[in-house]
C-alpha cells in the first residue's frame, strides 16, 4: 500500500525536441496516510528553458544554473519509487519524460515501469467525471481541495494537492499535513486527533444482567439459523466478545 504522488516541471513540452525535467517533487503515502518523506530536487537541465514554460512554473534559466543534473539524482529518484504506486496526473507527460532522462543515462537505467507501477489520475478522474474538465484545478475546486497557494505550478506543491485530490477522489481525503495544522484551516486540515494521557485510568467494563445475556444468545442463535451454522461472532476470541 505504499504510494507515492508524482509530479515534474520541465523546460518545454516535447521531450523529442530536447526539453528536460527541471523539477521533480514526490510525496509518499503509506496506506494512504502521509509518512513524511518527500523527494524534491531542482536540476539544471544543461538548456534553455521556454519563455512559455517560465510563465507556468517560474522556474529561470539563473535559478536553475548551480543545480544539480538529473544524472546525480536518478540513483536517490529510484530508489524513492521503487517498489510503490506511483499516481502521476497526466502520467504520460510525466513518465516520457522520466524515461528519456532515463535513457540518456544508458539502456541498464531501464523504464519507470521497470522499478514501479504507474497510475495516471487524470484518466481515473476521466472515468468517474466523464463530460467533465478534469484539470488538478478543476478537481480542487469539484473536492473542495485548497489550492489557493498555487499561484505558480511547483512539482512538490502540485505533488501533494494532487494527494488530497486522489485520495478524495478514491474513498476519502485525509489530509496530508502529519496533524500539524490548527483546527479550522478549512478543507486541507488534517484529521482531528485527541492524544490520551499515559496515566489515565481504565475505563470501565460494564457487564451484560441476565436478561440482557438471555436476549444476545437468542439473537445469535437466529443468526445462526439464518446463516446456516455458527455466525461469525461465536468464533471471535473470549477477549474480544467480553
């Protein structure tokens, strides 16, 4: 149930045209809670970057200059995703891009399909909103995610509002802020959580009076009836039932 959420900046759209990854940004879940772990590098892409993509993510040719290559992170890059889900909105912009990176490093680096399992958001959401506009923008706005600090597209923001968003969308949100967030900080708080101090005392075990005990056997036996043998609760531990 390890997951990772994944999203990158690059210097243009078309990867055959020569345009590279600038920025990378995971996020992990583990049975779809935060862990705290992120990957997040910026990295100089040895080119220019399109004026039009400096629009959308911010990201200038100066900023990225003293960076790191993508050839000093794919080892550290790896060994955060493999192994895991890794949820991508848009995967195929993403992983065409991650495998020609990949591949000018040499054939022995492989695939992102060779170290993890790929699921695309944008064509999970397509499925369940059909008709629809399915941007990350737009599925903030359907699950009430809050993307008001996204001004600019980042890989790492963008990484874990798109966390929110899937897990929204797949069952639930549950917030991916470690329960660090004050209460009332609208729709991206994390859950409520009340701690237990060590020292409290038991809390009481009140026992079932006769009649009581009578009625609940008599309910388990039309429920074996009804089952045709023993019902589940009969074979649970004494512990448990007492």
């Amino acid at each position: 149930m390890r997951q990772i959420i994944l999203d990158t900046e690059t210097t243009g759209l078309e990867p055959q045209e020569g345009h590279r990854i600038i920025e990378i940004g995971c996020y992990e879940l583990d049975r779809r809670r935060p862990t705290g772990r992120q990957f997040h590098e910026y990295l100089n892409p040895d080119r220019p970057v399109d004026p039009g993509a400096v629009e959308v993510h911010g990201l200038t040719d100066a900023f990225l200059a003293d960076k790191p290559r993508f050839a000093d992170v794919a080892q550290a890059l790896i060994d955060f995703v493999s192994g895991a889900e890794v949820i991508i909105h848009n995967a195929p912009f993403d992983v065409g891009f991650l495998d020609a990176e990949l591949g000018r490093l040499g054939a022995a680096w492989g695939q992102m399909q060779d170290y993890c399992v790929v699921t695309d958001s944008l064509a999970l959401a397509r499925s369940r909103h059909p008709g629809q506009r399915n941007s990350l923008d737009a599925l903030c706005k359907r699950y009430r995610v809050d993307n008001s600090s996204r001004t600019l597209h980042g890989a790492l923001l963008d990484a874990e509002i798109l966390g929110e968003v899937y897990l929204a969308m797949t069952g639930g949100q549950v917030g991916l802020t470690l329960g660090t967030e004050e209460p009332g900080n609208g729709p991206r708080q994390a859950e409520a959580r009340r701690d237990v101090a060590e020292d409290r005392k038991p809390l009481p075990v009140i026992q079932p009076t006769a009649t009581e005990q009578q009625l609940h056997e008599a309910w388990l036996e039309r429920l074996d009836a009804a089952a045709d043998g023993p019902c589940v609760w009969r074979n649970l531990p004494a512990e448990v039932t007492t």
